[in-house]
C-alpha cells in the first residue's frame, strides 16, 4: 500500500472513532442527567430518605449508588489532555513521534510563541509521517474510547441497581 493510500485509511479510521467518542460522551451525559433526576425524585419527590427503618436504609443505599454513578458519568467527559488521561499511566511517544493531531500536544509544546515552529514542523512531514500521525491516534482514541466505555457501563449498571433499590423501598412503605 501506498503512504496516501495509508494515511486516507488511518484518517478514516481515525474518524471513525472519533465519532464514537462522541456517542460515548453522549451517552455518560445521559446518565449524569438521569441520576440527578433520580436523586432529585428520592430526596424531593417521593422523600423516601425521610422514612424510617428499612425504607431509609435503602433510600440511603440508593443515593450513594446515585452519586457514584453520576460521577462515574461525569468523569467520563473529562477531557484527555495528555497520554496519562488517555492510558491511564505514564506514556512517551516513540522514536520521537509528534502527536501534531493532539490538541493537549500542541498546546503544551508549541505556545502561541513557537506557532512559526509549529508550522514548520508540520510542513515539514511527509505522507508516510503523515501517515504515522493518523495511525497513532487512531491507536490513542481507541483506549481513550474504551476508558470511557467502561466508565459509561459500570455508571449504567449501578444506576440500575440503584434504581431497583429505590423500587424495593417505595413497594415496602406502600
């Protein structure tokens, strides 16, 4: 394959997962806002925590499943600003790679000083570099985009679990 050939595969690639990044973020602001609501329906509306006995035990069960979940869910659409946000460890780019696609990258290595420098660089890049670049962070979105996955699942699930919790309690005070 040719590098042009590479490089329109890899961006589309690179695409492709970048708008699945967006779905996920979608879907985590779902689940903020569903669990607030929730919250907001067991302290205000049904005030199940001003109940006695088992009924408030469970209310009470319930709004820590709430507030786990929705920080669960808003942790989520934090941005990545460098590989430790994006992996979940300390990274470096190899044989002198330059992520000139990484918004935190360029703002970091080339302040508004170095943007000639910047230029330059970019200018300077080949199709097989190019190339490189999109395959880097196609490699690069997809753990961001499994982070967040992940993230949006156990937000899920425990908003469900909570929620089973808030039906056991309104079933009990009748």
């Amino acid at each position: 394959m040719e590098d042009l050939d590479r490089f329109k595969a890899y961006s589309a690639m690179t695409e492709a997962s970048r708008k699945w990044v967006s779905v996920i973020d979608t879907k985590a602001g779902f689940l903020s806002g569903l669990s607030a609501a929730t919250l907001a329906f067991v302290w205000t509306g049904a005030k199940l925590a001003d109940a006695q006995g088992i009924v408030r035990y469970l209310s009470l069960s319930a709004t820590l499943m709430l507030l786990i979940s929705l920080f669960l869910a808003l942790h989520v659409v934090l941005p990545r600003v460098n590989l430790r946000h994006a992996f979940g460890r300390d990274l470096t780019y190899t044989n002198g790679h330059q992520p000139i696609s990484f918004f935190g990258y360029v703002a970091d290595n080339f302040p508004t000083e170095k943007h000639t420098l910047f230029i330059s660089l970019v200018d300077t890049m080949d199709e097989k570099a190019l190339a490189r670049e999109a395959l880097e962070q196609h490699y690069t979105i997809c753990h961001v985009l499994q982070r967040k996955s992940r993230g949006v699942a156990w937000a899920g699930w425990i908003w469900l679990l909570a929620s089973m919790l808030i039906i056991v309690a309104l079933i009990i005070r009748g």
